[in-house]
C-alpha cells in the first residue's frame, strides 16, 4: 500500500538531519534536468527509500497514463467535460495534431496576422497613424501571464510601443493604465475567456468611452478582443466587425499565456520573442511526455509537493525568484498552483482525506532578504523555500556572482543552520542572551532550480514545468486541477452587496452591515 509505506517512511525522516540525508541520498546522484533547467533536492526530507515510495504511489495512481491522457486530448477536466489542450498552443506546427488540439494551435494565426500587420502599421488607427499605446485589460489568467512575459523582456521589447496592464476594479488602476495616453494612437484589447468578469467588463466600458469620446463610431478600430464568447463580445460591442480573437474552450484561463491572451505581448515583444517562449514550453513538453518517472523534473516536483503537503504537512511553500525578470513568477504561481489544486474534494464529490496544495507565497531574490527571510529562518514555522536562480548570462559579472552567493548562502543557512556552538566560536564575548537569539535551528528544506542562460525558451520551459507539475500534483490528490468551483461564491455574494449598497436596502449579514455602515 504506497500511502502506507510512505507514512512510515515519514516517521522515520522528519527529524532527520538534513545533510545527513543529502549525504547519502543516491537518488540524487546527478542532478535531475529537463528542457535546460537543472533541478537539486538534495535538501528536502527524502532518502531513496521515501523517493522509490512515492514512485509506487505516482505508478498506482496511474500518473504515466495522466500524462498520456493529457497529451492524447483525452477528458482530463472531467467536471467541464473538456481536454486540457494548452500543450496544443506551442506545437512547433501543425503536423501530428487533428481534432480539437488542432483547431487549438489554429487559433493563433489569425491573431498573429493582426499583430505583424499592426507592427508594420499595415494596420492603422482611424486617423491614419501608427498605434502606439497598447492597453491590455483583463484579470486572473487573462492578466497574471501577459504581465509576467511582457515584464520579464521590458529590456527587449519594441520601443515603438507603449504597453500598458489593467486588471482591478479600483478605479485608478485604468486611469493609471490610460495616464498619458492618446486614444488616438492607443489599441485596447480585452481579454476575458468568459466575457463575463465583471472587473474586465467594467474597465473595458470605461476604456470604450474613453475612446468613443475622441474617436466616435470608430472606437471599435481601436479595441481588440480575446474571448471563447465572440457572441458576447459581439453583443457587447455592438459591431460584428470588431476584432475578435479565439481563446479556446478548452485551455484553462490559467493555462493560456500561450494563446491568444498574449496579443499584446506579440505586438511589444515582437513574434520572436514568442516563438522562442513557445519553443521553450515545447520542449518541456517533450521531456514530461518522455522522461523516466524518476528522471522527469515535473513528476519529482510533483512528488516532493506530495510528500512535503500530504505526508510531512508544511503548509506552504516559499518561491523565491532570484532574478529580476522573475520578479512577478511567485503571483502568477499562485494562481497556476493554487487555484489548480486548493481544493478539499475530488471529481467524484468525496472529500479528500490528507491536505493538498499548499499556500503559495515568495518574491523576488536577493529583495526578500530584506523582508520575510528572517521568518523563514528563525520563526518558529519550517516551510520549503524554493529557489530559482536564473540571472541573465551576459549580466554584470560581479552582480551576477553576488546574487548567485546570496541565493547559495540562502539556501545552506536554511538547512544547516547555525549552532550556539558556532556563535560562540565566532563570537567569544556575545552575552548569552544575544547568543541564544542568534541560533538558526536549520533542518529547513528548500529546492534549487537554475538555468545557465535565461532568456525566452527558458522562461517558456519553466512555465511549462510548473504547468505540469501542478496537473501532475492534482492527479496524486485526487483533484480536478482545471476547473475553479471556488470563486463562485465569492462573485455571487460580490453582486448582491453591491445591489444592496446601490438601493440602500438593509445588508443580512450583521458584521458586513456593521463594517458596510462605515462606508
Ligand atoms: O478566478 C476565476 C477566473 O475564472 C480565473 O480562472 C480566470 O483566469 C479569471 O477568473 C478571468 O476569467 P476570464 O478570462 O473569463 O475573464
């Protein structure tokens, strides 16, 4: 019974030192790589004994089936009785897909056609100019990947163009986004899968006036949209000529840096850019489908968060990005991740027994150490920390060798700690109390990932990483990882107050009303 097995390797292994552990862990004998990542868990809680367990665990789930499931675009989201085609959007071309995944990688052209043609000014506004404000609006994973991208290459982006985000409903966050733009040059495109969030609808009502009242009846040229509801985007915009791009069904809001929710990014980034992220996602695509259970870099990861979640019970885990150009990699993980697998109960409707996915947090490396490392070493929580460390190649050298210490250092302090015995060496005269305060108890996991030239296809490889990692996790918890029956509620309660507070009529809740009075 593996989840037998591994409670009882648990037993054994959470007090275990360690060093101790990396020492004679032959599992990890080389390190484990995919797609041009190289991925050390030398410093998780696990000795072979535990790792061969969970690889029974991932055969007796049927996680290799899963994946071949995934790639043969099989009903792996069973509640919406959908594929999950978001590998279909990367495919280096046409060839070997049919059916749903090929309408899927279809998709991008047209999108594409828009872009160059936009980029060449081929495609004009209204009076005849080039654009240059590209204004993208839209939220969740219609925002959280475009922004990642286009964020990770500002330095390589087409200077011709200004590329500007809005997602929230605060109102300042569009007037910020449109702050200095003339809508006579700017192109807003609107992205929203559903074409029925309501942040999205109410900034892209916003942005069409701001249009219409420089441009009149030809707003429409100037906005884009991104939807797998042409009809309500049609409805909405009063026009059946607009400029309407697919977002297909069947890759998941969280899924869909690859599709056509980019637009934006394809006209500032330039299609190179794109190709080479695209490529890169490719690639790990081909080693998640191929690799050997024990050598595959996504189902390890999966199985460490299994083990770490499930068995060891941290209840989170720490992403610190030690790159600049990953800065916004810990917000946009917590969606992929969180909104994947922060579930309690299975397709069947049966509540699952042991935790599942853990809070996501992290920032960007060496900042954190700044602000949160102190917790992560001397509170009295010991959580996985996981670092990626991937500064650009051609970066100054002594900045790149000072970050690549930091995060080394980081990562040896969280294990091995530091002793009383350590402090007193080092420091002989310390009055006692201050050297008790200054003890790093250790034993504190973490995972290194690295990549030795970051730029496109890496970034493209990583994110497919954690997009496999996380299907691969919530098919060891039991959970549909690609539908999202949480946020419902939230929305549902969100428009009753909201008609409440417009009409004054009495709230039911006592504290809300109480906190609403206020307002
Ligand atoms: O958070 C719920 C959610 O549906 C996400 O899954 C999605 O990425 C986001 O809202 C935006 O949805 P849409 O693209 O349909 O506007």
């Amino acid at each position: 019974m593996p989840k037998a097995d591994l409670l009882a390797h648990k037993a054994r292994l959470e007090r275990a030192n360690l060093a101790d552990l990396a020492a004679a862990t032959a599992v990890h004998a080389s390190a484990l790589t995919g797609a041009g990542w190289s991925a050390h868990l030398e410093r998780q809680r696990l000795d072979d004994a535990a790792w061969h367990a969970l690889y029974d665990l991932a055969q007796s789930v049927g996680l290799p089936e899963a994946i071949e499931a995934l790639f043969s675009a099989k009903t792996v989201n069973p509640s919406e009785n959908r594929p999950a085609l978001h590998w279909a959007l990367r495919t280096p071309s046409l060839n070997g897909l049919d059916g749903e995944a090929l309408s899927v990688r279809e998709s991008l052209e047209p999108a594409s056609i828009f872009a160059e043609r936009l980029r060449t000014g081929a495609i004009a506004t209204a009076s005849g100019t080039r654009f240059e404000n590209i204004i993208h609006i839209g939220i969740g994973g219609s925002d959280f990947g475009p922004r990642l991208l286009a964020d990770a290459f500002h330095m390589e982006r087409d200077r011709r163009f200004n590329l500007r985000f809005c997602a929230n409903l605060d109102p300042i966050d569009l007037d910020l986004a449109l702050e200095g733009c003339d809508p006579h040059k700017s192109l807003v495109i609107g992205v929203s899968k559903s074409f029925g969030t309501e942040e999205t609808l109410y900034n892209l009502t916003r942005a069409k006036a701001w249009l219409a009242a420089a441009l009149g009846d030809k707003a429409a040229d100037h906005m884009a949209l991104v939807t797998s509801r042409p009809d309500r985007a049609h409805a909405w915009l009063g026009t059946a000529k607009a400029n309407c791009f697919d977002m297909p069904a069947s890759v998941g809001g969280r899924f869909s840096i690859w599709s056509n929710a980019a637009l934006a990014c394809q006209i500032a980034l330039g299609p190179q850019i794109l190709q080479d992220f695209h490529a890169g996602a490719h690639e790990m695509d081909t080693h998640f489908k191929t690799a050997k259970l024990a050598e595959n870099l996504p189902c390890r990861l999966a199985l460490l968060d299994y083990w770490n979640a499930s068995l060891i019970g941290y209840p989170m885990r720490v992403v610190l990005a030690y790159a600049r150009r990953l800065r916004f990699l810990p917000t946009y993980l917590q969606q992929l991740e969180m909104e994947s697998n922060g579930k309690s109960v299975g397709p069947q409707g049966i509540r699952l027994q042991s935790p599942t996915a853990p809070a996501l947090w992290g920032g960007e490396g060496s900042v954190g150490q700044h602000s949160y490392h102190q917790w992560l070493h001397q509170s009295g929580q010991s959580v996985p920390t996981e670092f990626i460390l991937a500064p650009d190649a051609n970066s100054e050298t002594a900045g790149r060798r000072a970050l690549t210490a930091h995060a080394l250092a980081q990562a040896e302090v969280l294990a091995n700690g530091r002793s009383h015995a350590d402090i007193q060496e080092e420091e002989p005269d310390l009055p006692e109390a201050i050297a008790a305060q200054k003890i790093h108890v250790g034993g504190r996991p973490s995972s290194f990932l690295t990549h030795s030239a970051f730029g496109p296809k890496a970034l493209g490889a990583l994110i497919a990483l954690y997009e496999h990692r996380t299907y691969a996790a919530g098919v060891l918890w039991g959970v549909n990882s690609f539908d999202q029956w949480g946020v419902e509620a939230g929305k549902t309660m969100a428009g009753r107050l909201k008609a409440a507070l417009q009409m004054g009529t009495p709230l039911e809740d006592a504290v809300t009303a109480k906190i609403a009075n206020g307002f």
